[in-house]
C-alpha cells in the first residue's frame, strides 16, 4: 500500500516556510480581511467581509454556483427525535427522579462493552477524572489537586501540584487541546507523539521510541480523530509493555468500533463526549468508561465533593466536573436509539465526496485496516505541492491561486463565501504557543533534542501531524445536509482547482 501523498516537503522549505514567511507590514491593513494582489491573498481577519465574499463568488470559477442561506458549520447538532421529546418531558416534570441518567449510563456501558459508564456533566470533564484516577493509581494522592488560586503554568500547579506533579504524560499530537488540558491542571507535562499517515492517530512506532526516551512515563493518553480508530491496540501492547496505564479519548468515535470492539473499551480508562458537535450530543455532557469498580465508586464520589453516606461529610476533597443534567441525558438517550442512522448519514457524506474527488487533487481521512468509523468528520487533505502556495502565521495567512492546485485555506474562504461553514484541521498541540516547551517524538526522534543539536537544515525531518494539519480542512459533514447541498460544497471546492469545464482562457490567469 502507497503512503497517503500528502506528506510534504523540500529542502529549505517545509515548516519555516509554512509558518513563519509571511510578509508583514507590506500594503496590508489590519482593517481589510481579505488583500488580493493579482492570483494573491492574504487574510489578516477572522471575519470575511460581505465585499471580501462577493469579490470570491464574482471570480469565473465559481460562476453558475448559487449563495447558501444556511450555514453548515456544525457537524452535528442536537436533533430531538419523538423518544427524546418523551424523555425530556419526564425529565421536566415536578419530582422527577434522574433516571435518564442512570438509565444512560447503563445503556452506554452495554452499548460500548464495559462493565461501568459515569456520566459528567462534558467530556472534558470526564477526561480529567480519568487523568486523576489514572495518576493516583499509579503515583498515589497529589498534594494540592486542581487550581491551587494560580495560573496553570504557576509554579504551584504546572510542574508541582496536583496528582501528576511535574511528571511526563505521552499525549497524542493531533488532536484538541481539551485532551491534554486535564493533564496541566493536575501538574503534569504532556510530550506528544506524532500522528500516524494511516489513520491520524497516535504513531505506536513513534512511542516505542518516546518510552526509549522517556522510560519514566507511566501514562499515556490516546485520541481517535474526527470519529476514524486509531491504532489503539498496538498503543495498548506497547502500554503494558513498559508498565504504563491507557486513557482512551473516544470523545469523537462514540460508534466507532475496530473489529467488531467499540473505541473507548481498549483503555485502562475510555472517555466519551456528547458535546455540541459530536455525533450524539445534548450540547453537553461526557462519560467516563471503566471495567474496575473501585475507579468508578471512588469517579463518583469526586464528582460529588466526596460526600459519604455513612457519617455526611467525609473525607472533603476537591470535586471534579458535575454530574450530567436529565433533560440532556434525555436528549442523548433519544438520539442513540438512532446511532446507526446517523452513522450511514455519515459514511454516505464521506463515500459522496470520495466520488467526486480525485486521488490526485486531494485525499479523505484514511481508514484503519478492520476499522469502522463513525465518520463523524470528513476531512481532506490537499495534494502535496501546494505546500509552497501557502503561508501561515499565528494570525495571517496567504495563498496564491493557480491551476490545477489549491491552498486548504482558499478552499475555506471559497466556502465561507457562499455561507458554508469549514474549518481548518486541529492544529498538532507541538505548535501551539503554550506547548512550546514540552516535546515532541517523531519517527526522527525527539524534536527538542533536534533543535538544540542544530541539525543539517536540508534535512527535512517526517512529522505527520504538522503536514496533516498543513495541508488539510475538515468539510461539511452535517447529517441534515441534502444531497444537493453537498453537490454544491463539491462544486465549490473543484472550482478552487480551476477544473471545471469552462473556456480556459477565462481562468488562465487567475
């Protein structure tokens, strides 16, 4: 099997150019959003100005293409269906008891495999209780747990308090900041491991070496993203290998299953999110997924400040998220009765756009050998060498349209034009400011150890999840998105390749 193509790089190119070779100060004005010089753009704004999009939709590419009225810019949204207007209802009315809550707990912990589901107020939430479970099993008690009234890099908290206390975590690249948020807050410092091409998952080659490295860690937290199994079994071997525990975020592949097993039961800990977004979601709410019920008694007594029945308060300790509301159980309830559904919504998205989108101009999210995702996001990742027609900055970026070849963030301002939400993929956690110092562990070993030996610059170095989110966007992937308007949002974006049927003197020059 090939290498997916989007891998990109060139002598002196790469990083540097992608990040920091933006012209600053040359005829640009904080005040207009969009900057054209001939086939050039710059956008300095988040906000694309009425002008800005009706410059874009007036360009002959996109000629014959018709304006959204409703944007798409979730993937989902809380959809309530019969059963969760009947649930809901129960749930508002007076006395109600809380049984959606529990009931969806039990219906989760069956559905997923596992012997117990805790559910939290969000996924978050629910990742940090599995952070500081996971860190006092295997260090014991932290001495001053969340917060301590200073910021989180404080010498108080980042490096010294709470359950972790200056102890590494292996955290996966690609993904959200919520992942390796919980594991600041108790104290900890995350080194990421790179993506793998295959799947976008945590690379278990890439943490074979980062165990070489760091053979001290004892924790490791792995994301499934945008709902495609990652390559969780062999992250488990390679965890049981060096006596370190598993948290499973399956916050984005709730459904998702690898050979017939459901994401989120292969960890020590599995934690889902039924937040605003994912594929059920009450706009809120998590679960924290275990087959130990010492963790579970001792997750929902921390979740509920510790309170014991036998002598009223004991043993006060700090509380962690909040329990899930009933109405949004409800919510969530109603909506998994339709699980399948929903996925085949999903991977009918998915397959439509792989139809219509050619190897050679762009790629989907790659698909696990024996996985079955929940598609819960299509992505795509432009072919390689646009990796020179476009630059970004923290707040800038530029493109330069040409044909035959598009720039992922040209394909988003074209979409958002015509009023079709995209966004860009998960920026990798190494390049985010305020994980400047923590590390990251390539196929080439570790970052850090490379920037300061000052290495042969020609060298371009593999790091997957820096060229994933170089060249890729995610696209609209709502379920109550008719066929005809995905037909649009793939007219949109072949358009931006200059490859529709049209006088080719009319965009020879665009």
């Amino acid at each position: 099997m090939a290498k997916p193509a989007f891998r990109g790089g060139k002598p002196g190119g790469g990083a540097e150019a992608f990040e920091k070779n933006i012209p600053r100060g040359v005829g640009v004005k904080q005040s207009h959003p969009l900057q054209t010089y001939g086939n050039e753009r710059k956008r300095v704004s988040e906000v694309l100005t009425e002008a800005a999009a009706k410059s874009i939709r007036e360009e002959p590419r996109f000629r014959g293409i018709k304006q959204f009225h409703n944007r798409r810019a979730e993937p989902a949204a809380p959809i309530l269906y019969g059963e969760a207007l009947e649930y809901v209802s129960k749930a508002l009315e007076p006395g109600a008891s809380g049984e959606h809550a529990e009931a969806l707990e039990e219906e989760t912990a069956r559905l997923i495999g596992v012997k117990h589901g805790a559910a939290f107020s969000s996924g978050t939430a629910a990742l940090h209780m599995a952070v500081r479970l996971a860190a006092e099993k295997i260090y014991g008690s932290g001495d001053c747990g969340v917060g301590c009234g200073n910021d989180i890099f404080g010498s108080r908290v980042y490096g010294k308090g709470g359950a972790l206390s200056g102890r590494r975590v292996f955290c996966s690249d690609l993904t959200s900041s919520a992942m390796v948020n919980p594991v600041l807050y108790e104290g900890g410092k995350p080194i990421f491991i790179d993506a793998s091409p295959w799947d976008w998952g945590m690379d278990p080659e890439a943490l074979e070496l980062a165990f070489d490295r760091y053979p001290d860690v004892k924790l490791v937290i792995m994301a499934h993203i945008y709902g495609f199994p990652g390559q969780v079994r062999r992250v488990k071997e390679i965890c049981e290998k060096h006596g370190a525990l598993l948290i499973e975020d399956a916050c984005e592949s709730f459904g998702a299953a690898i050979d017939g097993k459901q994401t989120g039961s292969f960890g020590d800990y599995g934690v889902l999110s039924f937040g605003n977004g994912q594929l059920m979601t009450g706009t809120g709410g998590g679960m924290l997924l275990t087959n130990d019920s010492r963790e579970d008694r001792k997750a929902r007594r921390l979740e509920t400040h510790s309170l014991s029945n036998v002598f009223g308060c004991r043993d006060i300790r700090r509380k962690y998220g909040a329990p899930l509301g009933d109405a949004a159980a409800g919510i969530i309830r109603g909506q998994m009765k339709h699980l399948d559904a929903h996925i085949a919504k999903k991977k009918a998205i998915y397959e439509r756009y792989e139809e219509h989108f050619s190897e050679d101009m762009m790629l989907l999210n790659p698909i696990g050998k024996g996985t079955k995702p929940n598609y819960r996001m299509s992505c795509m990742t432009v072919e390689s060498s646009i990796i020179f027609k476009e630059t970004r900055s923290e707040r800038e970026y530029e493109y330069q349209s040409q044909h035959g070849t598009a720039a992922p963030m040209e394909i988003l301002d074209a979409l958002e034009a015509f009023g079709i939400g995209g966004r860009p993929i998960w920026k990798p956690m190494h390049m985010q400011p305020v994980f400047r110092n923590c590390d990251q562990i390539t196929l080439d070993g570790s970052r850090r150890e490379y920037e300061k030996t000052k290495q042969d610059d020609f060298w371009v170095r593999s790091n997957e999840s820096r060229d994933i989110f170089r060249n890729g966007l995610c696209l609209p992937s709502d379920v109550r998105m008719t066929e005809e308007e995905q037909e649009q949002v793939i007219d949109i974006v072949v358009s931006c390749y200059n490859r529709r049927e049209m006088d080719r003197g009319l965009w020879c020059a665009i």
